[in-house]
C-alpha cells in the first residue's frame, strides 16, 4: 500500500479498503483519530509542596479544573489533572499565514497532588497516596511558599522554603531508598552468574549509596545508559524537577531573600527556578478579555504572566520539541522528545507513518514565516528532503511520504 501524506495542503492520496473508499465518494471524510492504530500517553507534570504553600492556587490558574484552595491541609484529596494549552507564538503566526479551518496547539497534562508532610515515606498523613500519584508522572513542579502572612496558616508553623524543601526530599529519597534496597535484595545472588543482572546490582548499589548520603537520584553519577536497567523502577528523585517560588505581589519581579536562598540551594541540580505570584495569577484569571489582563501586567511591570512562563519551563523540563503540519484544513503542532528522528516524529501522527518512512519533508519556521507559504519556500529553494537518520528540529514543519 503506498501512501502520500502531504500535510502542507492537507489532500490525503491513499489505496483504501472498500469501505474507506465508499466513504470518501459519499463525502463523508474519516476524521484521523478513527484510523489511528496507537494512542500517545499525555505526558504530566505533577505540582507538589507541602500543604498551603500555594499548589491548588496556583492550578487553577492553569486550568479551568476547579481545584478547592482552603486554608487547611489536606484540602486536594484526590490529584486534579488538567490538560494545559502550550503558549506558542510560532502557532499563531502560522494561522495568519495558511488561515486554516482549525488550529490544534500541544497540550500536558499538570496534576495537583495532595500536600505531604513528614513521615510520607512510612505512610504518614496521606503520604502513601501522595508518593503513588508522584510516581505517575514523567516530571515534578515542587512549590514553595516564599512569602510571609499570618493569615495563611504553615503546616510547620514558620516560613522556610528549605526546611520545605528538604522535608519533601528526604521523604522521596526515602522511598527511593526502600525501593531500591528491595530490587538489590532480588538481583544479588543472580549477579554471581548473569551480566545483565551484575550491571543491575552495580547501578543500584551506586544509586542506594547516593540516596544513603542525601542526595536526589537525578544527580547520582550514572551513565544514562545504564539508568535503563532501573526504568522499570520509577524512582521518585529520578524525576526531572522545576522549583516555583510562590511569592508576594512586592516580589514578583526582583524575587525576595527566601527566593535568593532557594537558588543558591538548589544551584547545584541543574533544576529551573521560576519565581510566580498565585496570588497575581488568581487576579489574572478573573479578567475577562485579553486586553484587561495585558493592562493588568503592565500595571505590575510585567510583560506576560507567571502563568505561561510555567507552561513553558513544564514543557523544557519533559525535554520536549514542537514540529508542525500547516494546511487549509489543519494547522496543528506536535509534540516531541527532543533527539527524535524523522520515521519517530511521524510515528507520532500515526505508527504506520513511522513503520513505512520513506522520507520528510521539511521546511524550517524562519523560512516558512519569512517568504509566508510553502510555494515560496519551494520556489526559493527552502524546502529540504530529510532521510530516516535526520534529527527533527524545534520548529520544523513537515510533511511525509511512507509506503506501507
């Protein structure tokens, strides 16, 4: 079965099966999603803190899910998920461009989960339940309060977003530690005998050391390579992690002391910083109109809110990419692992895109914006063929052509 994918002008030229074919005589088009033959997780982003530091504040604002935000802890029960639109500039000067008939931007998924305290890892409080759904996500958004008020009350009884941040560390280094000391309990005696199990027992054994010394997993001195013997672990500190300073309307723009001090504690993991006001955000939120909330920035000297800012680190912190498919009837972008190849990027449309690649092809974002349609990118030379080996880049905007 040979198949064309032209996604640039969205005309689909495939052999069919009768009933397809009776279809498209009688007009009635298949929407894509009735013929995919594999369906892509979402991937999610779980925000975690201690309790009444500002997660559920601060998901609302993310998502139209009402999440209950109440002076008390324990007040998230279950974790909300909400699917969250990806603010994407490159998205919204393509629709001016092709002006197509709809427009599909990418999305995550963040989960508010319930606050933790001391002794989760022994099942303490909800701590069972917190550590479970953490473990069901592919990155965390660790919160912390970084702003005096008396009126909002601290599970701890003062302000310190260290002391926050080592409780939730030590509790999840904790886990990772049982869980580790368990599988190395298993794969011990098989080490004697068998290679796979002997590089399993010498990567647990560098990891249980790590965890012994107070450090997260994520920065244990493991090659990646053979982080993949433990995958099937999910250890919770392996997880990569963005830290978000919830702070006062005062210290939005330069930060605080209890902003300064999380940075330098944090320096060393390589993890994002973002400093946000949930109070601000909730303002925000109420508007109406785009206008209102653009004015409402400026008032406050900012030029976007806090909340598209965390969108986006979410999406940086998952090591994600966004190529696009641009035509009259579709202008939609995909989402990427970073470092994926063209057959893969295509898998993502459709597994039987990737099973028979035969090419890409692509035309970059500054090409496509600056000459304004594919025919001039054509005409100017700017559209590239790519083989199976090309590594997809941020912004690309491709079609394929696949035989299967």
């Amino acid at each position: 079965m040979l198949i064309y994918i032209f996604s640039f002008i969205n005309i689909i030229i495939i052999c069919l099966p009768c009933k397809f074919i009776e279809c498209l005589i009688s007009k009635k088009l298949v929407p894509l999603r009735q013929i995919k033959t594999k369906l892509f997780m979402a991937l999610q982003c779980g925000i975690v803190g201690l309790p009444n530091v500002g997660k559920s504040t601060l998901f609302n604002c993310l998502s139209n899910a009402k999440a209950q935000a109440a002076n008390f802890p324990f007040c998230t029960i279950e974790p909300n998920i909400g699917v969250i639109t990806v603010p994407d500039d490159r998205l919204t000067k393509l629709e001016e461009l092709v002006k197509p008939n709809r427009v599909v931007p990418n999305t995550i998924e963040i989960v508010d989960i319930a606050g933790l305290v001391k002794g989760a890892s022994k099942g303490e409080g909800l701590g069972n339940q917190f550590l479970g759904n953490i473990r069901a996500t592919n990155a965390i958004i660790h919160v912390l309060r970084c702003f005096d008020d008396g009126n909002v009350i601290h599970v701890d009884g003062s302000v310190d977003p260290i002391r926050d941040k080592e409780i939730i560390d030590t509790e999840l280094q904790l886990k990772d530690l049982d869980t580790v000391t368990k599988r190395i309990q298993k794969v011990e005696k098989m080490a004697k005998t068998d290679k796979d199990a002997k590089r399993t027992f010498d990567v647990l054994s560098i990891i249980k050391t790590h965890l012994e010394s107070g450090k997260s997993v994520r920065s244990a001195a493991v090659d990646a390579d053979d982080f993949e013997f433990i995958q099937d672990l999910g250890l919770l500190t392996q997880k990569p992690v963005m830290y978000v300073c919830n702070v006062d309307e005062n210290s939005v723009i330069n930060g605080n002391a209890y902003v300064d001090r999380v940075k330098e504690a944090v320096k060393d993991e390589n993890a994002e910083v973002l400093v946000i006001s949930a109070k601000i955000e909730s303002e925000i939120a109420e508007l109406e109109s785009y206008e209102e909330r653009q004015e409402f920035l400026a008032d406050l000297g900012l030029t976007e809110s806090g909340v598209n800012k965390l969108i986006r680190a979410a999406y940086r912190l998952l090591d994600l990419y966004t190529y696009f498919t641009a035509g009259v009837q579709e202008v939609r972008a995909w989402t990427i692992t970073k470092g994926f190849t063209a057959p893969q990027a295509a898998g993502v449309i459709h597994t039987d895109f990737e099973k028979g690649f035969i090419r890409a092809e692509v035309i970059k974002y500054n090409d496509f914006v600056t000459l304004g349609s594919e025919n001039a990118c054509k005409d100017a030379g700017k559209l590239g063929v790519e083989g199976k080996t090309y590594v997809v880049e941020d912004g690309d905007i491709m079609h394929f052509r696949f035989n299967v």
